[in-house]
C-alpha cells in the first residue's frame, strides 16, 4: 500500500474557505430561505411608547381579517404561563405586555396568518388602549428619588437600581491614591450601539402534535443553551426539542439571547399545530433586539511624578434598559469590566458598578466583545493617552513604562486576571515601526505650525477571551466549557461536529485545519457541522471569541485521542510494538525505518475492517474541553488623523494595527477578521449611535439613522503581527476576532484628542461626529 501523504492546509495555511463556495453562489442556507409545508408567518405588536399601561388589546378587527389564524395576546400567554420568561441574567423579561409597555418596540401582541403581508395587516388592526407614564431615559434620571418605578412587576424592587458590584482593592487604592504626586481624571460614556448584523434575528417553530417533537429553526449563536432554557420555559422535555442553527448572516452578539419572538412562536405551533415562521424587520431588530455598551464611566489613574502608574479606580453606571437581559457569565454583573487595569502594570484597583433599569431595550450583549471587555478597554486607553498629555510625557514612551513586562507571566492583575503570556513592549515596536512614529510625530509637528490639525493615536488593548474556566464561568449555570466529535470513516474522510456555531467566521475551514494537524487527514476531507442539537455534542456557542479557545482546544485533544487509538491499530499493522512507533503528521512508522509506515488513510481502514482482537471498532471520540484559563491576546493599534477645521470633519489617514493572537490556525482569516472588527470600531467611533429622545422614542432605528460604514467610509488598514503563544491551549492560539473592534475606537478617538490637544480638548465622546468637533473647535476660538 502507498504510503505517500496529501496534507494540504495545516495550521499556518491560508488555505481558501471552504465555505465561501456556497455564500459567494447565494446558495447559503438562511433562516429565511427555510419553507416548511404549511408554514405560516407572524408579525408583532410593538409599543409605540417607552412607558405606558397597558388598559386594553382590542384583537376583533385582527381576528376577522384575511388569512388569519390566531392572534396572540399576553393574557393568552399567561393562561399558558408564559407571558414571562427568565432572562440571562437571573431576572424576568415579558414575553408579551400584560401590565405595562417598560420600552418603546416591547412585544404587545403577535398575529400569525397564512402570509406575512395578512399578518403585518392584522397586526395593525390591533387596538391597544395605553395609558402613557413618564418614561426614565438614563441612569441618572433612574436614580432620582422621584423616578417613575419601572419594575413595579417585580415584589421587592422599590427603585430602579437592578445591582451594586465591586472588583479590586478599596483601601489599599485609597492608600495609593493618596501618597500620588498626580491624578488623572476621566469621565466618559460609551454609548449605546447595535451589533447590526446584516440578517436579523429570527426563527421557524415547527411542533409536531403527533411526536410532540418541537424543531426550531433558529438565528442562533448558541443553540444548545437555548433548547436548554427552552425545555425550562416551556416545560417540554429535552430530547424532544430540537434547535437547528442554519447558516448565520452575522451576529456579533445580536444572536445570544432568547427573544419573546422565538417564545410567541413556538407557543403559537404548538397551538396551532402548524409551522409558524418569525423574521423581524430592520426596524424590530434596531429597536428591540440586544443592544451593546451603554457605560457611563469616571476613571482616576494616579502616578507618581516619574510617570509610574500607581492605581487605578474606576465607577460605572450602567443603563439596563428595561429588563436585566445581559448575556453574561453569572458571576459578573458588569461583565468582565474588570479587566480594565488593561496592559499596565497598576499595583492596585478598584472598581465599583451600579446597574440602573430605564425605559430602553434590554440586552447588555457582547458585541464582538467578552462581556464588557470593550468598555474596560477604552476606558483605560483613553485614561492612558489623557494621562500621557497631561503629563507631558509621549503616549507611546508612558504606555512602554507602564506596560507588563515579558518576564512578569504569567501576571496576576489587580483585580484577580492571571494573563497567560504577552509581549506589549514587542507589539508597540513592531507598530510604531510600521507607522515610522518619531517621522510621524515630527510631522505632525509641521503640519501644526502651519495651522492644519492632525494628530496620532495609539492603544495597546489587552483582551481576556475564551469563556471560561468552567467553575468561574457560567451562564444560567451551565458551564462553559465546549465540545468537538471526531469520526474518521473508514475511507480515511472526516466528521467533526462541534457546540460552536460559525456566523461567517470560517470554522468549517479553521476547525478542518486542526484536525489536518492533529491527523494529517487533509483539510478537503474534513466536513465540519455546527448548530444542530439534535447531532452536534452540547456546548455553550460562538461568542466572545470562544471558538478558538474553547471548542478549537476541544478538537485538538478529541484528534489526539484518535490519534492514542490510531496508534495502537498502526502496531498491529506493522507488527511493531507501539513504544517503537514514531508519529510525523499523517502516519506511523518504525523508528529508524522510515518506510515501514502506515498512513492514518491506513489506520482509519483498519479500524473497521482489520483490528487487534478485542479492540472496539471505530475511529471517533468526543472531548469536552474546560479552558483551565481564559487566553490573553493583545496588540497596539496606531492611527493617524486630519481634521477639517471649517467642518469639524474627522478623516483617517493611516490605520496600523498590530495583533498577537498567538499561534495564528489561518493567517488569511485571522486578517479577515482583523479588518472586519477595525471596521466596526471605526463605525462605533465615528457613526453609530443608539439614543433616545425625553420621551424614550429610539433614536437609530434604521440604517438612514443608524449609520453604518460602507467601503466608502472605511479607511484603510495596515496589519502586523506578532506571535505569543498561550502556553495553556493546546495549540497555543488565543482568540481574535473581537481584538480589533475592542481595541480600535480607542485609537480612533485618542488621535482626534491629540490633533485637538493643541485647542485644549480633553474628551470628546463617540460617535466624533463632525458637529462635535466643530463645536469643540469653535469653542476653543477658531473661526475658520
Ligand atoms: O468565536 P469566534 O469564532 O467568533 O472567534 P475566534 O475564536 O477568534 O475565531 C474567529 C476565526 O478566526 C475562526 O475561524 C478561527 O478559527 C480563526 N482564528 C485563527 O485562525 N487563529 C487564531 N489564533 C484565532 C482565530
């Protein structure tokens, strides 16, 4: 037999994506483009107000129109006890409105017709008699004593504070803070954004009255959490539900939580007996869907009068929206806020957090971010430029001075990390080479003294993803670990199946190229499924850049065992003891002989035809892999901007952007995904915003208002790298794909604040929009 072997697209291989072939032909397969016999459609009834009681649903018109089969109401709900359902973090959430509207775009009613159009008509012949309240639109105003109560559903909730959470050391700041020679203060807010991903959520409920067995077609980044939280809410059993994850238009978040949509939906098959899809609009999904960030944050870095950062206190507020919806490990009430002492080197910290109901969606997800990590992130890169003007110093030379050294990892942090390894100091330099900073630096010098405004921006982001440690991190108690099952069949072609689920992040390619390396079974020949519960071992999804870590991890050691097992059969083929066996990727052979070998083709053959007696047949296994650790990738971006001072206009010049993710599986998507998440922290920066008016009408409900960037806005990126392994995963990779969009909009924004350092400009907050800076520059006297 031959012993030759084919492994194309082992780990460092840009190898092409395996899925692209089907998306670039339209021959994806999206939750809208699932029809089912008989399916009908649903539309919802949102609440045209922020706060409001709800008197009367008048639902006779509806019920007589066109086409119509059932229009569902919260009292229906509730007489199925489901007009409330748990959220993600421990609190209650309506599914439809029985009581009271808490947000403008909350769930009223739902009508389900044979077509959408005889739905959304229906849909608007539902009277709804609604008494209006005053309605709370910021944390502020929700602490006013006077504040109109918000969750007057919930028995003991008095006021409209949903948590206190603290992380860090008080008094052993309070002590730093108070031997300091400078304090640097900042207070700034993170707004409101949307992940926006191109398709909305969505899904196709189809309970089967015969078998009881309830299949759910679902937009969902985490499908076996849900059909758990699914069998708990609706009391159907388990195994009799069914979560399938089609191919995903986007998530970044968007898809983690469980949505009254799904609940409406499925209650309604269930009814009905009928499959009953549910799509919302752009509109519903702005509106109502998880909404990201909205922190409202006051930092203090004290130094000394070298510039030696000696503590770091910061205090957030966070505006929950109407119900606590956060997707989030239950341990961490503003997420993994804590983080926040970032790559520095702080001795001691303390945070404190308050989280505030208001009359605004809930959801609080981890838009391309690890729980909160993004706040962190820009507060302590713009604190750390701020600091570095006020002092004087160069923002590079004061970050390099601060920055954990090589040699301190694995570093505890102040308010309890352990960073598993990095290499700031190499990162900084690589960028600041790339961009030719001390050229750059002079010339903005020049630029300046011929009265044009520029400025160079810089943030070195440090990054915790790769949720969790399963006894630290949990959601709803379910640990978050996550799984890969391997079946090599006999013809040597692969099957891996795995509890994460790809929404255009290219696991069918990166996660085939483990196994290539693990096995030496060629990336062509590894299928890879995602996203059906019914087939795919249990894992807690994609999210929070956990694929690589958690699930990648989880494909390695399960191809390892396959390789324990392959192993044995090899000796038995050879007729060779297996301690004289030798592995090179793909086969086995005798040590010092190197053509007595056998392929793992070979071996895979064997395993089904030609086994050492007593051996079990078959060459598969499944791993569920506990990170002992979270991985720590890092890496400094560097930007370059021209402002317009008639027109307060911002124009990104040079975009640098060094990332160290360690071992890198695919270089060609990791870069894909670099350029993808620069691209969404340009848009948070300079474009998108989520608001609202005094009466808590959503400001940003549509993508004339929402504004997201195209090519054309887009600016250019210039990419470097370095390679730090994590010396826990067994691969050494660590996460990236919300690096660039968590470490970005700080570099964005700290290079306007240095061409607007001259006009004394101290903060600025996102999106810089034109106006903004065109007052800022008018209020400091320039008139041109
Ligand atoms: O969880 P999610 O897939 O969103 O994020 P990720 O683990 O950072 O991976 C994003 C994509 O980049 C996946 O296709 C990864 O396998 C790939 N990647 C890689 O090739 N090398 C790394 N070190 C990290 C991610």
């Amino acid at each position: 037999m031959a012993t030759e072997v084919h492994m194309h697209g082992r780990i460092g291989e840009s190898i092409k994506r395996k899925e692209d072939a089907r998306f670039i032909r339209g021959k994806g397969n999206y939750l809208d483009d699932i029809e089912l016999p008989g399916m009908l459609h649903m539309a919802i009834l949102r609440s045209p107000h922020a706060h409001a009681r709800v008197k009367s649903v008048d639902t006779a018109a509806a019920s007589a129109m066109p086409g119509v089969i059932a229009v569902v109401t919260g009292e229906l709900m509730a007489q199925h006890k489901l007009a409330w359902m748990p959220t993600l973090s421990y609190d209650t959430q309506a599914v439809l409105a029985t009581d009271k509207v808490r947000f403008q775009g909350q769930e009223v009613a739902a009508v389900v017709a044979e077509t959408l159009y005889q739905a959304e008509d229906a849909r608007d012949a539902i009277v709804v008699d609604y008494d209006v309240l005053p309605a709370v639109t910021s944390p502020d105003q929700a602490k006013q004593s006077g504040a109109a109560l918000i969750r007057d559903d919930k028995e003991n909730q008095k006021d409209n504070h949903i948590y206190h959470w603290e992380s860090g050391d008080k008094d052993t700041t309070q002590a730093a803070f108070a031997k300091a020679d400078k304090v640097v203060r900042l207070h700034t807010f993170y707004p409101r954004c949307h992940p926006a991903p191109l398709e909305t959520c969505g899904c196709i409920a189809d309970v089967n009255g015969a078998t009881g067995k309830a299949t759910i077609y679902m937009t969902s980044q985490a499908p076996h959490a849900i059909r758990t939280v699914f069998a708990l809410v609706t009391g159907l059993p388990e195994q009799n539900i069914r979560v399938i994850s089609p191919d995903i238009g986007g998530g970044f978040g968007n898809k983690v939580p469980v949505y009254p949509g799904y609940v409406v939906a499925t209650a309604a098959s269930l009814l009905i007996g009928r499959p009953v899809k549910w799509v919302e609009d752009r509109n519903e999904n702005l509106i109502s869907t998880g909404y990201a960030r909205d922190f409202h944050m006051t930092g203090d870095l004290a130094v000394d009068k070298d510039g030696k950062m000696l503590a770091l206190r910061v205090h957030l507020d966070s505006d929950n929206g109407a119900f606590f919806a956060d997707a989030q490990p239950t341990k961490f009430k503003a997420g993994l806020f804590h983080i926040v002492t970032g790559s520095y080197d702080i001795p001691t910290a303390h945070i404190t957090a308050d989280g505030y109901y208001t009359n605004k969606a809930p959801g609080g997800v981890a838009y391309r971010c690890s729980f909160r990590v993004t706040e962190a992130s820009y507060m302590i890169e713009r604190l750390v430029t701020n600091a570095a003007i006020e002092l004087g110093i160069d923002q590079a030379e004061f970050r390099k001075q601060n920055f954990i050294r090589k040699d301190q990892f694995p570093y505890h942090s102040a308010t309890g990390w352990v960073y598993d390894s990095g290499d700031y100091h190499r990162a900084m330099d690589v960028a600041l080479d790339q961009l030719g900073y001390k050229e750059m630096r002079k010339d903005v010098e020049a630029r300046r003294k011929k009265g044009e405004v520029t400025g160079i921006g810089i943030a070195s982001f440090t990054e915790v993803v790769g949720a969790g440690h399963g006894a630290d991190f949990d959601i709803l108690g379910l640990r978050m670990f996550d799984s890969a099952e391997l079946r090599v069949h006999p013809t040597g072609k692969a099957m891996l199946r795995m509890g994460t689920k790809s929404q255009g992040q290219g696991h069918e390619t990166t996660f085939a190229q483990i196994v290539t390396e693990e096995l030496g079974i060629p990336a062509a020949d590894v299928a890879v499924e995602e996203g059906d519960t019914d087939t795919a071992p249990y894992g807690l999804g994609t999210y929070a850049s956990r694929s690589t870590p958690v699930a990648g991890a989880a494909t390695a050691m399960v191809a390892r065992k396959l390789r324990d097992k392959a192993r044995k059969i090899a000796a038995h083929l050879l007729e060779a003891d297996e301690a004289d066996l030798e592995w090179e990727t793909g086969r086995f052979y005798v040590k010092g002989s190197p053509d007595k070998a056998k392929t793992i083709q070979e071996i895979a053959f064997a395993a089904y035809t030609n086994l050492p007696e007593g051996m079990e047949a078959g060459l598969e296994g499944v791993h569920y892999y506990d990170p002992p650790n979270m991985t720590y990738p890092f890496g400094t971006y560097a930007v370059v901007v021209d402002i317009d001072k008639g027109t307060g206009q911002v124009k990104v010049r040079r975009v640098v952007a060094v990332d160290d993710c360690g071992v890198r599986i695919n270089p060609m998507i990791v870069e894909g995904q670099i350029h993808g998440g620069l691209t969404e922290g340009f848009g948070i920066a300079f474009m998108e915003l989520i608001t609202f008016d005094a009466d808590g009408n959503c400001i940003g409900s549509n993508f004339m208002d929402y504004l997201l960037p195209t090519a054309w806005e887009t600016p250019r990126f210039e990419l470097g790298e370095t390679v730090t392994p994590s010396p826990h995963h067994p691969l050494g990779a660590k996460g990236v794909g919300e690096s660039p969009t968590v470490g970005s909009p700080a570099a964005y924004v700290n290079a306007v604040i240095d061409a607007l350092t001259p006009y004394g400009v101290k903060n600025i907050d996102m999106p810089v929009t034109s106006d903004k800076v065109w007052a800022a520059l008018r209020a400091a006297g320039v008139n041109e």
